[in-house]
C-alpha cells in the first residue's frame, strides 16, 4: 500500500476528480454531450441516496467478506459451514423485497429508509463485540438476518425517487449514476475494511496470530458500524422530506 507506485496511482485518481468535473462544466457550457452533467447533483434527495448508497454498499459487502474470514479462520468452520451461516441473508434480502415492493406506495419512504437504516446498525455492532467462542445463533445469526435490509429497502425507495425527481428522459442516466455510485462503493468498501483489518493485525505483532486477526476485524467492524451511522445522519437531513413514492400517475 506504501509502495511509490500505489502513492502515484491513488494520487492521479484523486487529481482526475476534480478534473471530471471540471470537463463536464466544459462540455455543458459548450452545448456538447456531457455524460454525467453536473447539474444532476443539484437535486439534494438524488445526492443523498447516492451518498447513502455508497456507505451502505461499502459497509454491506466489506461486513460479508470481513464475516466470511471470521468463520473460517478465527472459528476454524469449513467453507460449507460458512456458507449456511450465510442463508439467513439471501432470505432477509428476499424478503425485505417484497414487504418494502407492498407497502412503498402506503408508507412514507423516508421512514422506510430510516427503519432500514435503524436495522443495519446492528449486524457491524453485533460482530464487533461477539467473541470466536460465542455460538451462532447469539450474535452472527442476527448480524446475518439483518445485515441486506438497508441495502435492500434503500435501493427499492431509491429507484422510485429517481423516477419522481427526473423527467422521463433522464431516468436512464440518473439510475445509471446511482447504480455505478453503488458498485463503486462495494469495490471501495471491500478495499478499505480489508486494509483496516491488515494493518490493526500488524500492529498487534504476528498478523497472522489468532488474537491479532481478532482485533483487526473487530476493528474493521466498528468502521462498518461507522459508517452506517454516517449514512443514518445523512438520510435524516437529505431524505426527510421525500414523502410518499411509487405512486400511480393520473
């Protein structure tokens, strides 16, 4: 991660950011074809769900793999073993698919995303203060059942905002930005919390030791739940106002 070549790589990655922007307000101004137009941003709810969906993408995907190391080498479960305590997810994500589809057009959505939100703080919390010895069933198994619920309710509400706040013409663009925004999230979540996760470890002497990988997941953990507070806070302010979605136009 020290090495020059990764300081030079994330450095001309951070610098093209700005310069990105800066091209768009070139080519906007210029009446050319713009491919994310920076006006798009302007709309505050559209920013907040991307915001909201990088952190819950980053914090979902990087609490999986953080989890699936913790069962096969801190608890010493084989592959398949890991996999079953995996089936709650797929199971919750299903399902908080199909309640947050029936009730989106009854409840306001705000109060959907926040109750999503409300419910992803515990899986990150949960790992971080079980203990390898602990059984499944007093800590993983609900940081399993909850952990999709977030991302799940968030994208549903999310996709039917960019409808309501984008003329028809533009929801192919938006929703493309906000899928894009989500996968960029997963890729930097996976990066971050592995990174977090090594470099506590070395810190505790032999990274490799069962008691220095423990404390470099916990620690990873509680940047997971971090986040997800940061993406509650985020949601109050940028999303309080969104009321109702999904409903039919006359």
């Amino acid at each position: 991660m020290k090495s020059p070549g990764n300081i030079v790589i994330l450095c001309i990655a951070l610098l093209l950011i700005p310069a990105f922007v800066a091209w768009m307000h070139r080519q906007v101004k210029l009446g050319k074809p713009a491919l994310i137009p920076n006006n798009l941003w302007k709309t505050p709810e559209f920013t907040t769900i991307c915001i909201s969906v990088f952190f819950v993408w980053a914090t979902f995907n990087g609490l999986e793999q953080l989890t699936s190391i913790y069962f096969q080498y801190l608890q010493g479960i084989s592959p398949l073993g890991t996999s079953l305590r995996f089936l709650p997810a797929p199971i919750s994500g299903v399902l908080s698919n199909i309640v947050v589809g029936l009730v989106v057009h009854k409840w306001r959505a705000d109060y959907i995303v926040f109750t999503g939100n409300i419910l992803i703080l515990a899986p990150p919390l949960l790992m971080a203060l079980t203990k390898p010895q602990m059984p499944y069933w007093a800590m993983e198994f609900p940081a399993m059942l909850l952990n999709p619920t977030g991302a799940d309710s968030l994208f549903v509400v999310s996709n039917l905002l960019i409808t309501s706040l984008f003329p028809e013409k533009t929801h192919g663009l938006a929703g493309g930005v906000f899928q894009t925004v989500s996968q960029i999230g997963k890729s930097m979540g996976l990066a971050f919390t592995a990174v977090l996760a090594n470099t506590v470890a070395a810190r505790h002497g032999d990274k490799n030791s069962h008691q220095a990988m423990l404390e470099g997941y916990r620690s990873a953990f509680w940047f997971c739940f971090a986040l997800n507070t940061v993406t509650f806070v985020v949601c109050i302010f940028g999303l309080r106002k969104i009321g109702k979605v999904g409903l039919k136009r006359e």
